[in-house]
C-alpha cells in the first residue's frame, strides 16, 4: 500500500521580494515641514533656540545650572536643525543605506532625558529667564520624547527615513494528484 498522507498532495511556495525605491537627486520640498516629522523638529529647533536665548537674558546664566541647559539646548539645536536641512533638500534620501531613524532614535531619547533633567535644574535657579527657559525645555523633552517613540516604531518596522520600500508577496500553490496505488 502507497501512503498518500497531505505532504505528498500539497506543497506551497512564498516568496518575498523588497526593493527600495528612492530618487537621488537633491531637492528642496517644503512639504516636508507639514509632515509629523517634520513638525516635531520645528519644535525641537525653535524651543531648543528660544531655551537657550532665555538662559543668555538671566543675570545667571554663567552658573553651572545655566551652563548645562545651554549646552543642551545649543546641541538640541544644531544636531536637529541638521537633521531638519538634510530632510528639506531630500539629503537622507541620497544617502538611504545610512540607518538614519536609529541615530535619530537613540539622539532622541538621550537629549529627552538630559532635557529633562537640565529643565528640572533651570527650575530650581527661581529667576524668571530660568523659569521660561525651563518651559522651553519641557517642550522640547515632550517634542523629542514623542519623535523616540515613532522612530522606535519605524525602525521596528523596518521603514525607510525617506525614500518608499516597495515588498511584493508571490505565493505559487502546487497540487499534485493523489497517488493510486496497490
């Protein structure tokens, strides 16, 4: 007797394919700043410069806790407004092999925290450019909080900073007749 079990009667093939699909060529596109994205980093940009503009108006803006919360907010600053350039002009596209979102992920979660603790200290100064300042700063750790999460969720699901993936699923079924035989 010839076993003609499901193994031998079916048999299915899948198969995946992706491919990135991105245009290299440098150019500006303001559409960009109405995007999630893009609006998270004119947060960042602008509260990171009004925090630090706060910090140089105080009387005490030498003291250490002033020190620290300007060299927070002027990093915050140029390392985002960067960023922000290199979306504009479609810079990141270009260079797509670069893992973009998890750099930004992991400076987005860094800066929240020492935005954090640097607007907790400008609090306990108790002067009024110290107070505005540290406003500004809880923005921006609220700003970079919400920019880690979505960048964790991109970079888990295997998204692109810029540029679009195209997966394409092909799954071919094979039957095959069951075998007679004595």
């Amino acid at each position: 007797m010839a076993d003609t079990g499901f193994p031998g009667q079916h048999s299915t093939t899948t198969t995946v394919t992706s491919s990135t699909t991105v245009n290299t060529r440098i150019r500006f596109d303001k559409a960009y700043l109405t995007t999630v994205p893009g609006l998270l980093k004119i947060v960042q940009v602008g509260s990171s410069l009004l925090g630090f503009i706060c910090i140089l108006c105080s009387r005490l803006s030498s003291a250490s806790k002033g020190a620290y919360f300007s060299w927070i907010s002027m990093i915050a600053f140029w390392f985002t407004g960067i960023l922000l350039g290199l979306y504009l002009f479609h810079i990141v596209e270009k260079f797509y092999k670069i893992p973009w979102l998890r750099m930004e992920f992991l400076f987005a979660s860094v800066w929240s925290v020492l935005y954090l603790v640097a607007s907790i200290l400008a609090i306990t100064v108790g002067d009024n450019a110290h107070l505005a300042a540290c406003f500004f700063g809880f923005v921006a750790t609220l700003a970079y909080m919400i920019d880690a999460f979505l960048k964790f969720r991109s970079v888990r699901a295997g998204g692109l900073a810029q540029g679009t993936r195209v997966v394409s699923k092909q799954t071919t079924e094979v039957t095959t007749p069951p075998r007679v035989g004595y």
